[in-house]
C-alpha cells in the first residue's frame, strides 16, 4: 500500500511543472531507467529531449557548479574538449 501511494505521489510530482534541478533530473533518469530497463544514459538521452532550452541551460550551469565549483579553467577545458568532441562527430 505504501509503495502504490509513493508512486501515485511520483506521477502528481511529475505533472506539477516546477523548476527542475539536477538532483530531481537525476532522479527521474534514474527512475526512468528502471522502469524502462534502459542503461542510465539511454535515459539521460531521453529525459534530455524533452526538457525546455531555457531549463537545459539551467541544467547545465548546476552540473557544471557541481562538478567544477569555482574551477572555471577546469570547466573552460571541459567545455572545449566536447566542443572539438562534437567537431570531430559532425565533420
């Protein structure tokens, strides 16, 4: 009974649009993931696709505060390393 009311609770938390952070992003990739039987990035993938512009950037800006802190020639280096990444893939 408890679980049917955490996941009746899951699917209202869903469908409330707020702003979404990257501990609730990883949550629901993680969630998506077991639900699907898919990898983690698979879910990633998905879950990326239908999140806004506008919330991606916000994404993006919290994983790189996360992951980086201060450090900003450490995420510089990061940032050019995907865009030559992306460079290769497309050329």
């Amino acid at each position: 009974m408890l679980r049917g009311v955490a996941r009746r609770i899951s699917t209202l938390e869903r469908a409330v649009p707020i702003p979404i952070t990257a501990a609730i992003f990883v949550e629901r990739a993680e969630a998506h993931a077991g639900r699907s039987e898919t990898s983690f990035d698979a879910a990633l993938e998905s879950l990326a696709r239908a999140v806004s512009n506008d919330e991606l950037g916000r994404l993006t800006s919290e994983f790189e505060q996360i992951v980086f802190a201060g450090d900003i020639a450490a995420r510089d280096a990061a940032k050019r390393k995907a865009l030559m990444l992306v460079e290769g893939v497309l050329a």
